[in-house]
C-alpha cells in the first residue's frame, strides 16, 4: 500500500493538504474532512475498512466528483452520463435564444451547437465504455437538440406541420453523430496512449 509515504495526521491538520491522491484510495475534499473511496468490482471490498489518524476519521464515499467527472465506486459509468447530460441540457438552454432564432442560417446553427454543446456532454468521453443501452442517452439529447434547430417540416401530402425523422435529421446534420464522435474520440486517445507506451 501507498499509505506509507503519507503522514496522515499532517495531511488530517494542515487544510492545504486535504486532497490527498497518494493514499491509493480515490478521495475527495469537503468541508466537514477528507473522505475516502475504495474502487472495485467486488461489492464487498472496504466494506469493513476504515481509515483514522491520530484524532480524525475518514468518511468512506461511493461516488464523487473529480476534475468535474463523477467517479463511483464500482466504476459505473451511467452516473457520468446523466451529468454530462445535465450539463450538456443546462448548456442548450443557455443559447436557446440563438438556436431559435430566425436571423441564422441552419448551418450556423449547427456549428453552434457542435463548438458549444457538444463538447460540454463529451467532457472526458474518452474513458468510457458504453453499452448500447448506454449509448441511448446521448443518441436522444442530439436528435432532440438537432430536431429543435432544424424545426418542424410541412408534410407534402397532408400540408400538416411534423418533427422530422432521425434519419431525416441526419440527413440535415452531415456529420457524425455523437456516439460515433465519442469512438473516434476513444481511438484517439488509444491512440496516445499506445504512443507514450
């Protein structure tokens, strides 16, 4: 273990030491202490753990934020999604105004979205491994965001408005989707880490 090379009962009284990432345990800072997260894919692993120094206790967490990405205990991934998602939805609402706006062109549009939105909900896409289940989530936030920029169509034989189709969307977007963007953003990364190896 790690624990060793770190005096816990200094890092416990000293606040600017409070985030220690040597311990060999993931932690996290919060106002009340440092707490602590044993990552595994053993249900029970650090069940019975516990972490003190001198006169402190460590609170042992399943899931906190780091680098603004959500690291649980069982590395599931799903939690980082929805976040992302969040993120990505509270992003589309702050230029709504502008993506429902008449004066810009589609195009523009869409360039505003792919240098705006999407890189808030691709925020460390690289070090996921989705299911198909998985890749729903995202899949449905770009056609619902793209199915808004484009707006709705008149159908040519009933004359009635209608929300285009996903694969008239894509049709309309000409770039890869986001799942698709996720993969190539994967592979580079792959790629970076086969190269410094």
């Amino acid at each position: 273990m790690q624990t060793d090379r770190v005096n816990l009962s200094r890092l416990a009284q000293d606040k600017r030491y409070r985030q220690v990432l040597s311990l060999g345990y993931g932690t996290v800072n919060a106002a009340d202490g440092t707490k602590y997260m044993v990552m595994s894919r053993d249900q029970n692993a650090g069940r019975s753990h516990s972490m003190k120094t001198d006169n402190s206790s460590f609170e042992r967490v399943e899931q906190f934020k780091c680098l603004g990405t959500t690291l649980t205990n069982q590395n599931y991934i799903l939690e980082e999604i929805k976040s992302r998602l969040k993120s990505g939805n509270a992003c589309y609402y702050l230029v709504q105004n502008l993506l429902s706006s008449s004066s810009l062109s589609k195009n523009l549009k869409i360039k505003i979205y792919r240098a705006i939105i999407s890189p808030v909900v691709l925020y460390g896409c690289e070090t996921w491994s989705m299911t198909l289940m998985e890749e729903r989530g995202p899949r449905v936030f770009e056609n619902r965001v793209l199915g808004r920029i484009v707006g709705p169509k008149r159908d040519e034989v009933t004359g009635e408005w209608r929300k285009l189709h996903i694969d008239e969307l894509n049709d309309q977007y000409c770039s890869p989707n986001i799942v698709r963007v996720k993969k190539l953003s994967r592979m580079r990364w792959a790629g970076h880490i086969a190269r410094m190896g």
